[in-house]
C-alpha cells in the first residue's frame, strides 16, 4: 500500500497515463481527517487525468457517501470533492452488507455494493493501492 508521499512520486515519475489507483478509505469519518484527504488526493489525481481513480469504502468510511455530511470531519471536502469522482461515471465501490448503507440515506453518486472476493479482484486489477 503507498503512502501518500509514494503515491505523489509515482504519478510523478511514472510515464504511462494508464495507471489505476484504488483508494481503499477504511478511516471513521465522524473522528478523522484521513477519508476526507483520501477523497480530495483522489479527486485532484482523477482531475489531472494521470490515472484511473476507483474508490471502495469499508467499515464507517461508507459514512462519508451521506446525503447530509455536515457532522464529518472536514465535511467540505465530501461535497467538493467526490462530484468530481462522481462525473467519470464509474461507480463507488462499498462494503458489501455495511450496517451503515442504512444511515446514509439518498446519494447524488452511483455506488455499488461488493464482496470482500470482489474487492481482492478489483485491487488485482490496479496498479496502485492506497489505504486510508
């Protein structure tokens, strides 16, 4: 899994614009800072075109995907920022079967439910994993 200083130097230096990044957002929303950087670091790489961005979010992470995000931490960043995942028109991946898709309520972004086999397929398929 890269960091995030690792992950500014391989879209740096890595020539091919064919690189797919999965972003892994398993942070509490509610507590930490961490998702919503996840979410803004991805959004800036999707905007900049060097990558394919896929996010799948587990465990309260799915807490970020809210209809109303104002009780996270740095809200702001949910409602700038994931449009911009939301317009490439692949869909956001979540944890199959989270308790919290109930407390969500209504998305304005396409997300998709998957299994813990689907994700270890989906993270075969990138390049690049990061975890937040």
């Amino acid at each position: 899994m890269a960091d995030v200083a690792g992950l500014e130097k391989v879209l740096t230096t890595d020539s091919s614009l064919n690189s797919n990044i999965l972003f892994v957002i398993t942070g509490d929303p509610r507590t930490s800072p961490r998702p919503a950087e996840a979410v803004r670091i991805a959004a800036g790489i999707e905007a900049s075109r060097r990558a394919v961005v896929r996010l799948y979010f587990r465990g309260a992470a799915v807490l970020a995907l809210s209809e109303y995000p104002y009780d996270l931490v740095d809200d702001e960043n949910y409602a700038r920022y994931l449009p911009i995942i939301g317009e490439s028109g692949r869909p956001i991946y979540v944890e199959s079967g989270s308790p919290y898709l109930a407390e969500i309520g209504e998305t304005a972004f396409a997300h998709q439910e998957i299994t813990d086999q689907e994700l270890a397929a989906l993270a075969a398929e990138n390049n690049y994993v990061a975890r937040f």
